[in-house]
C-alpha cells in the first residue's frame, strides 16, 4: 500500500480525536434539560438541553450519540484493524480501510455542518479534514490496471451493482418526497427544526445517490475503477446504516416522531448490504507481491 506511513498517521490520529468526540457526546453532563424553543418558521422545537449536544434538538441529540455509540464499538475497532491488515499488505485490509475511512469523512461532515456550534466544533473540523486526506490517498493507493485480478470471475456483479443502484434510487426518492411540500407548496421542510438548512438530504442528494449510482454501473460493466467504488460504496454503507438503525433506536426511545418508511427502509438497507460485504469479501483473491508496502 502506497502511503502507508502517513495514512497510518492520519489514521491514528482519527482514532484519537473520534474517541474524544464519542466520550463527550456520550457522557458529558450539564445545562437545564429538555426544554421548548420557538424557531424562525414558528416551530416548537424539542431542545436537548444537556452535555455537549445541549443546543441540539432532541432529535439531533439523539441522533449523535446513537453515531457515537456506533463508532466506538464498530467504526474504531474496524478503522484500527483494517489498517493493521493493510499495513501487512492485504487488499481485504485496504478495502476495508477506504470503506471505513469514508463512514469517518460523512460522519463528521455532518457533525461539521448540522450540529449546533459547541466546544468540539474544531475536532469536528479535524476529523473531517483527517478522514478526507486519508481517504484521498487510499483511493490512490490502488492500481487501477490490476484491481479486477482480485476479484474473483464468478463475482456477482449485476446483484451487487442492482443493489447500489436501487439504493441509490430508493434514497433520492425518499429525500425528494421530503423535499416535495418545501419546493411546491413553500411548507417548511418536515425535520428541519432549529435548523438552517437539511443537511443529511443535501449530503445524500449531492454525494452518496449519484455515487451509489455511477459505482452500481461500472461494476454490472467490469470496470476497473467499479470494482473500487463498489467496495468503498456497501462497506461506507453497512457503517453508515449501522449509525442509522441506531440512530432510530435511540429516537424511539426518546419518543421522536419518524417516518414510516425511514424506520423500515434503512434497516432494510443494512441488512441486504452486509449480505453483500460477505459476498464481496468471499469473492476477493490476495494477490501476493503484486503491489508493496511503502
């Protein structure tokens, strides 16, 4: 793997800050408690009014330490493991790495840029800006020209693209159908709360749906580069839907109102990815001294 001492660096220091991150949104106390607030759009809004996601809404709050719960028990633990094997020269490894490195970069890109402002806002900053660099040069670590000779014939590329390609139209669909009434009718958006502006749907709209798409096509085509954005693509999606279920979770038991087909689709989604993370990591071949550590 080219890059490894930096992206080692990079990594470690993910590692750290995101712990420090998840701690404080898991367990730091203090403020007033749940309490009402009247937005611009004259919305009562649910205030968390606790620890460090005090000025986020109840929903939000929720939100964010179901996402920190998450990456500490799956999101770390797979970033450091995945790392070590890819430090060892497996491409399992750096698959795993890319894939995960991407759950990092949306996660505190949202953290960056819906959250209300608090005293992380600059590790929010860091981590995002950690997480984007060291996925730049994993991607980049990859040879293009070789990468389909890991991957077995016999790869079911048509289900797995399918699969990329479906979510891909599922999560436009559901956004858009969310967006409708704001865009038609000048309703505020459903969920926008205190809020300036949808962020995750922006996210969703503008990078994970077009990206999902075009990866699911190259891969039904064989091509190179499909085979990499495939694999970054369900493995970013299984920890990003992971956060999500539990980010459902966690909103039901603090009684937050959900659309019906969030609750169902996403978990959906998590498991079908899983199914096709086996499928792919069953269908990878380990090359040796086909490409060496730098």
């Amino acid at each position: 793997m080219k890059y490894r001492k930096i992206v080692s660096i990079l990594v470690i220091c993910i590692v750290l800050f995101s712990l420090i991150s998840c701690m404080a949104g898991l367990f730091s106390i203090g403020g007033v408690g749940v309490h009402e607030f009247k937005t611009i759009n004259n919305e009562v809004v649910k205030i968390y009014g606790s620890g460090i996601y005090k000025n986020d809404s109840v929903a939000i709050a929720a939100q964010g330490k179901a996402s920190d719960f998450v990456t500490i028990v799956m999101g770390i633990p797979l970033l450091a493991v995945s790392l070590y094997f890819a430090c060892k020269g497996s491409f399992r490894g750096r698959i795993l790495l890319t894939g995960t490195l991407g759950y990092f970069l949306y996660t505190y890109m949202s953290y960056t840029f819906l959250w209300m402002y608090n005293r992380l806002f600059i590790i929010y900053v860091l981590l995002m800006s950690l997480s984007l660099y060291a996925f730049i040069l994993c991607m980049m670590s990859f040879d293009m020209e070789n990468i389909k000779s890991y991957f077995h014939k016999k790869l079911p590329v048509k289900f797995l693209g399918g699969f990329q390609i479906f979510i891909a139209f599922t999560i436009g669909m559901l956004w858009l159908g969310k967006l409708a009434p704001s865009i038609f009718q000048g309703k505020v958006p459903v969920g926008l709360e205190q809020y300036t502006t949808l962020v995750i749907q922006g996210m969703d709209l503008g990078i994970v749906v077009p990206a999902a798409f075009l990866s699911g096509i190259l891969l039904i085509k064989r091509k190179p580069f499909g085979y990499l954005l495939s694999s970054v693509i369900i493995i970013k999606g299984i920890t990003m839907l992971s956060s999500i279920s539990a980010m459902i979770i966690n909103q039901a038991l603090n009684s937050v109102s959900m659309g019906a087909a969030e609750v169902i689709i996403f978990p959906f989604f998590n498991i079908i990815a899983i199914i096709c993370l086996v499928i792919l990591l069953k269908n990878i071949e380990e090359i040796k001294n086909l490409n060496v550590i730098k």
